[in-house]
C-alpha cells in the first residue's frame, strides 16, 4: 500500500506487527477454507489443555493445523507418512530425532470434521522420562525412541552415525536404568507406559473449566462463581466481584477478556458498597436448539437480574460490551436504574455518517467497514485475532502497536500481562472460545446505537482523552443525539479508561444516585 503514513491500513499494520513472518500475506490470511477452520475450531477447543504437544493430520499425512511461532520451524513437520502406511495405529515414529505417538481412534471425538485422520502426539525427552520413571540422556533417549519404530542396533547406529558397540554399550546403560534384563522387555514395558500415559492426557475427560481456574488464579477468594439453570438444562456461568450486599452493577465486559484492566478492582466495589455480576460471555455455552446465543445472553442476564437483585440495577458496558448493555437495557428497561457506557466504540454507519464522524481511521472503524462490504470478513479477522491471541508473545506485541498513542494504555496493558494474566486469557479465549469471537465480532458491528435511541432512562458516558481506538469526538456525537445522555471525560486516560480510573467512574456515579435520592 502506497499511502501516507497516517492513511495506512490500520489492521494490517497491527496483523504485520502481531505476525511479522506474515508480512505481505497479511491480506491473504482473512481467507481460510472452511475445512480448515473447522479442523482449526476442533483442534483447538479440543487439545488445548493437553500437556504433551498435538496436531492433527489428514489421510494424506498433511498437516492441518499450523503451529504459529516467531520464525522458529514448527515441532511437527508439515507431513508425516500417510495414515495407509502405518500397519496398525496405535503406533510410534520419529520425527526431527524426536518420538511421535500416532493414534487413529478418532470416534473418540464425535465432533472431530471428516477430514481429521488421525492425531499425533509430540513426546520430548522430559515428558518420556516423567511416563517411564527413567533418567535418559539425549542421546540414550533417541536410541530408544529408534527401536520403538523399528530401528535394530545396527541401522539405529547408521542412522545416528555411531558404530555398533557404542549403540550396544549404550542399550545395556538404558536397560540397567530401566531394571530390566532385555530388550524385548525394555520396548513393551516403555511402550505401556508411555502409551498409557499419552491416552490419559489426549482423551481426558472434558471436566475442566479452564476459564473457572484462571479465574481463581487471577482473583483468588475474591471472585465468586456460580452456576445458574434457566429452563430444564441450561446452565450459566455467572460471576460476582466485590460487596456481597452492595448495590448491584450489571456488567458487560470488553472483547479483549473478560476483567477490568486494573488491579485494584475489588477493593474499590467494596469501598463504594458494589458489587458487580457479569456473565463470561467468551465461555457462555448457548443451549442446543434454542434461541440464538445472542438472545441466550441477554434473557440470561434478565434471569440474573431478577436473582440476584431484585432491585432495579446499574448496567455498564466497556468497549464492545457497550452493545450488549445497549441492547440489554432496550430489551429489559424496567431492569435498569441507569445505563453507564464507558469507552465507547465508534459507531459509523452509512445512513448517518454526517452525524457520527471520525476524526481518523482507528483500527475498530476500518474492520467495521469491511464487515459490511463482505460479511465473510468475520472469520477470517477473527482467525487472524485468534492466531495472535494464541501466542503470548505475539499478543503482547500487537497491543502494544495497537495502543502505542496511548501512554496510559500501554501502561494498562503491561500491568494487565504482569498481573492480571491477560496473555494467559487471550490465549484461553483463543483456543476454546472461536465461535464465541466471531459472535463478538459481528455482535459489535450491529446497529446498537439504535437501541440507545429508543431509550428514556439517564445515560452516562465516560471517555479518556487519549482514546486512540474509539476517539472520545464519537462519543461526544452520541451524546449529542441522545436527549438524556451526558459525557464525562478524563484527561490522560485512553480506551482502557475503566481501569485507569475505576474509583473515578464510581464515585461520579454514588454521586449522581445520592443527589438523585429524595429528602426524608
């Protein structure tokens, strides 16, 4: 692209920036076949939390995944033997002198596309001696690893260019290690051992609820998880932040994760006698054959209302979350006291451009815009996100690209790495909630500013200065058009202004209710 420096396309700078070896292929990476975002969405939510390394492959050998890295050469070769040559599956090959476990058994996976032949597991030096008990060398490990595809001494020794009695010396050294006396004995007992161990990890039963231990991790006793049933079996997550009898905020978090970027969060609900329920809308399971989850979420949220409240409540969105507390509030005013939008996202569409006009091309307004000329653009946007969110690094990198104007932000988000584990969410996210992003991501380029527009109860925005994603003169267009609506912006705070000025936010909001409360 040839054009000035300031009129660049503002989403491929950041892809080149998250993936520099994807630089002039950023373009060609929005476009994936289907298939392969299936076997992509498959592997992901089904593999991530496996400790050994996995990739699946097709009939053909070919891999279906790639394993995205900062230039380094992927663990698993882009092909292995095909599936027709293997004689029987389960079974053991080498790869780059490292073993590789192949198991075809893929009725496992019920949901696992046609194309997926079978699975292979990466097995390293460290995870074999934790299966066998054993204290291998590197050189003593691809010895073993030879004979259990096949290998004899002698063509074990061609291959690693030794002579025979080295290689001979060396079985007698792992067979004493092992406490076996022979070599038949050695390659079933490892076999068993490290078989059995592969299978407990590969097939472990889908229990975990990552994104509940994370949680835990990053908020400890501080966040309380409940589980909710709407109907006969529908079961929603629902967590709870701060004073347990405080007033409560119905909150609707960012795309990014699902927390507020600052430390100090609980500690400042409890001093403001809040409290604040949210639905981890990345992990929200929608029911079969139901509504879509998009109503799901927001009939869910009424349900929570009417539980855990009983009162009227505060509904705050942040950034995309601004929508769904739009549309919320639209669909369920008799639930909502007031409506507190905070960074709000720029909302230009073509019927009123004149009254919502950016002052520059943010990286939100230009995915906004190739949404509507090609709605296939969602999944590969939210692909290329994905990739970048999976690699902690990579994350890292693109935000702080992303918000390289915004001193405060930045600021935000190394704080948010250091101690709010946001790499860890992204990543999470990433790998067990794709279909959950391309929802947000359509979800946040549709017509909620309507929604606003039908509403009669008091709306507060509050917008950093620096708000270099969503300009604050946006907002002010809003607010202008919207007859019970008011701005307060912060000087020095940019997007993330929630968590830069959280006791600000709340405070300005005790204020408003207590004045607001009548004279006994």
């Amino acid at each position: 692209m040839n054009l000035p420096q300031k009129q660049r396309s503002a989403l491929i700078e950041t892809i080149q920036s998250g993936l520099p070896t994807w630089s002039g292929r950023a373009a060609g990476a929005l476009s994936v076949p289907d298939v392969l975002q299936a076997c992509e969405r498959f592997f992901f939510d089904t593999f991530d939390g496996c400790q050994y390394p996995v990739m699946i492959y097709d009939r053909m050998g070919q891999r279906l995944v790639h394993p995205l890295t900062q230039g380094d050469e992927p663990a698993f070769p882009e092909s292995l033997t095909a599936l027709e040559d293997y004689a029987k599956a389960p079974t053991f090959v080498t790869s780059k002198d490292a073993l590789i476990f192949i198991f075809d058994r893929l009725d496992r996976w019920p949901l696992a596309p046609a194309e997926v032949a079978f699975v292979a597991v990466l097995i390293e030096r460290e995870q074999f001696n934790a299966a066998t008990g054993m204290s291998l060398t590197p050189s003593e490990y691809l010895l073993v690893s030879l004979l259990l595809v096949g290998h004899n001494l002698q063509s074990a020794a061609d291959y690693t260019g030794a002579n025979y009695d080295t290689k001979r010396k060396q079985a007698r050294t792992v067979l004493e290690k092992a406490g076996l006396s022979g070599q038949a004995a050695l390659l079933r007992e490892v076999s068993l051992a490290v078989s059995s161990d592969v299978l407990s990890d590969l097939l472990q039963p889908n229990q975990r609820r990552p994104e509940v231990e994370l949680a835990q991790h990053t908020y400890g006793q501080d966040v309380v998880i409940h589980s909710i049933a709407v109907g006969a079996s529908w079961d929603v997550p629902v967590w709870e932040f701060g004073a347990r009898r405080g007033q409560p905020i119905l909150y609707f978090h960012s795309m990014l994760a699902p927390i507020m970027f600052t430390t100090n969060m609980v500690e400042t609900l409890k001093e403001r006698n809040l409290r604040v329920l949210m639905i981890p809308r990345h992990f929200f399971q929608a029911e079969p054959g139901g509504r879509g989850a998009q109503s799901q979420i927001l009939q869910a949220a009424s349900d929570i209302a009417d539980y855990f409240c009983g009162e009227p409540v505060i509904c705050m969105g942040e950034s995309a979350g601004c929508a769904w507390a739009a549309q919320f509030t639209r669909a369920f005013p008799d639930q909502v006291s007031e409506l507190v939008l905070v960074a709000t996202p720029q909302a230009v569409r073509p019927k009123d451009a004149e009254r919502f006009l950016p002052h520059s091309l943010t990286l939100l307004l230009e995915v906004s815009n190739r949404i509507r000329k090609d709605d296939r653009v969602i999944a590969g946007l939210t692909r290329v996100y994905n990739a970048i969110g999976r690699v902690p690094a990579l994350s890292r990198r693109s935000l702080d690209f992303l918000f390289r104007q915004a001193p405060s932000d930045v600021a935000s988000i190394e704080e948010s790495y250091a101690k709010l584990f946001l790499g860890d969410w992204l990543r999470l996210i990433a790998n067990k909630a794709t279909r959950a992003s391309m929802d947000e991501v359509a979800h946040l380029h549709s017509d909620w500013v309507k929604d606003l527009q039908h509403l009669t109860l008091p709306m507060r925005f509050f917008h950093g200065t620096e708000d270099t994603l969503c300009p604050i003169e946006d907002a002010k267009a809003m607010v202008e058009g919207l007859p019970t609506a008011t701005c307060q912006a912060f000087e020095g705070a940019g997007h993330l202004v929630l968590g830069q000025r959280l006791d600000d936010v709340l405070a300005s909001l005790a204020a408003d209710r207590k004045a607001a409360e009548p004279l006994r």
